[in-house]
C-alpha cells in the first residue's frame, strides 16, 4: 500500500482531465504532463476522474493506473483526492479499497450512477463506501448534472461518519453554503464546485474550489483565491469578473469539452474527449475558442 499525503482540504483542486491519444486511448503520459504542469503552478491538490476527468468514460483498470500515475507525480507536493462515480455500490467500495492502496489521499465520493436513488439508499451508498477504506471523504452534490440532491436530513444522519469531512456543493443556488453552515456549524468543509459562483462560496464560508477552468488558467484561479484569503475583495471582483465567461463555461451541458478546448487553446492539453461526447464543433467551438483567447490576452497581472 503506498502511503498517501494528509488531506488539508483546503486551497484550489482543479478537476484534472484525463488525456486521450488519437486512438482515443488514455495517455499516461500526457495525462501525467497535464497534472505536473497544474503542480507547477502551484494548486493545493488534484482531483481525479470526476465529471472533468471523465470517470464514467473510463474502465476499471484505466482508472486504477490513472489514479496511479497521478500519485507518481504528486508525490508527496499536494493531496490527489479521485472520484468513485460506479454504477452500483458494491463497485463504488471496491473502488475505495483500490484507491487507498494505490495513494489516494481522499475520496470523492458521487451518487451511484444512473440510478435516481431514495434518501435511505443514497445514505446506504455513501456509508457503505465510507466503510470500505478509511480515507476521508469529499460527497459530491450536483443535482442538475446527477438528478440527486443530498438533502439536509441525510447529510444529518451522515454526519455521525467520522471519515465524511467535506463537501463539495455544485448547486447553482449559492444559499446552500449557508443553510449547510446554520445547521451544521464547522462539521462539514466545504468546497465550491461550481465555477461561476466561486466567489459566493468562498465568501460564504468555502474553504477550498474544485475547479474546471483552472485546467485553461490556473495562475489566475490561484490569484482570485489568494484575494479572496486575504478579504481584498476589490482584487478579488476585479478577476472574477475577468473570469466570469468562461467560469459560466462550467455550468453547460458541454463542460467537459470547453475545458479541454480551453486548455488545447492554452497549450495545456488536447480537446479529445470520448464518445459519445464529441469536440466541439462549429459556431459552438469557434465561440469558446474567442473566449479563451479574450480572456488570455486581457487577463489580469
């Protein structure tokens, strides 16, 4: 078992993407370019195969290297927190068990897939996962992408989990953060999950954001979290508002390819993405691509 960074939960996580070859094969190696580049810029934390990092498009064993290859060049710099979005629950725990032998520093853990589940089988799935390894937890609540919402009555019950600490909450509706705070004061840490209202929940209380478009910018992304640490909230407006196009960018149905465009744009990574997503094309891909060129020339300094 390979012994794995603590977790601060704290700080920028972008949502790595994981690259394909032209065969669309997973590439390792630029897979790994992608993560050590993010490194370099200096991100608190990489998290894997979630929605960006297109888990769901992977299989068993490509995940299990991915995973491995990315604790290979994080070593022991920054925390890899990887997603565990299987089908069924039984999967999921295998998957957790695999994740802490491998380095995981935490899990990140979805609703299974597919499956709209009721509040007592979304509880028995992510408990049961939770006793599957004894690496800390991230839930991921995005109810307009997973059709689930956990509720505040089963994040109550899981409340007594001691290795569930965190949560990253992607409801476009930035009152969460607080009714999460009023009912559980410090239980919970939460992180911002969805880009375009970072700043509402970083202000709100978030103490880290996992973050699509920091693939494309992460040294702006870092400089907007940085403000806001700091309360400079003019500095802080000033770059969000730089920001705002593209953060909307992670809020689309086509997220995954716009930030993979993005980061094509950048020089960062490659657009290819598996089916049955396929790149952008069109006044679609010649939109996002003036996006992000806008956005590189006018980016603050």
């Amino acid at each position: 078992m390979v012994t794995p960074i603590s977790c601060n939960w704290s700080g920028v996580f972008p949502a790595a993407t994981t690259q394909f070859n032209a065969a669309l094969e997973v590439d390792l190696t630029a897979t790994q370019r992608v993560q050590k580049a993010l490194l370099d810029d200096g991100v608190h934390g990489l998290v894997l195969m979630g929605t960006v990092g297109e888990g769901n498009s992977l299989t068993a064993e490509e995940k299990r290297k991915v995973l491995a290859a990315a604790v290979e060049v994080a070593g022991s710099k920054v925390p890899v927190i990887v997603g565990v979005s299987e089908f069924t629950t039984g999967a999921a725990a295998q998957f957790a068990r695999d994740a802490e032998r491998l380095g995981a520093a935490g899990l990140m853990v979805l609703p299974a897939m597919v499956y709209v589940p009721k509040p007592e089988e979304l509880e028995y799935h992510f408990r049961t996962v939770a006793a599957a390894s004894g690496l800390p937890i991230m839930l991921y609540n995005n109810p307009p992408s997973y059709r689930v919402n956990i509720d505040m009555a089963t994040l109550g019950r899981l409340a007594e989990v001691p290795t569930i600490v965190s949560i990253k909450e992607s409801a476009p509706d930035s009152r969460r953060f607080t009714d999460i705070f009023n009912a559980f004061g410090e239980r919970f840490v939460l992180f911002a999950g969805l880009d375009d209202i970072a700043f509402e929940g970083l202000t709100l209380g978030a103490k880290g954001w996992v973050s699509g478009l920091t693939n494309a910018f992460p040294v702006e992304s870092l400089l907007l979290y940085e403000a806001l640490n700091k309360g400079d909230l003019a500095t802080a407006r000033k770059i969000y508002r730089w920001f705002m196009p593209l953060l909307h960018l992670d809020a689309e149905h086509d997220l995954v390819q716009s930030i993979k465009l993005a980061e094509q744009v950048m020089g960062r990574g490659s657009e290819r993405v598996r089916p049955p997503r396929l790149p952008l094309t069109g006044v679609r891909r010649a939109a996002v691509i003036d996006m992000v060129e806008r956005a590189r020339d006018s980016r603050p300094r």
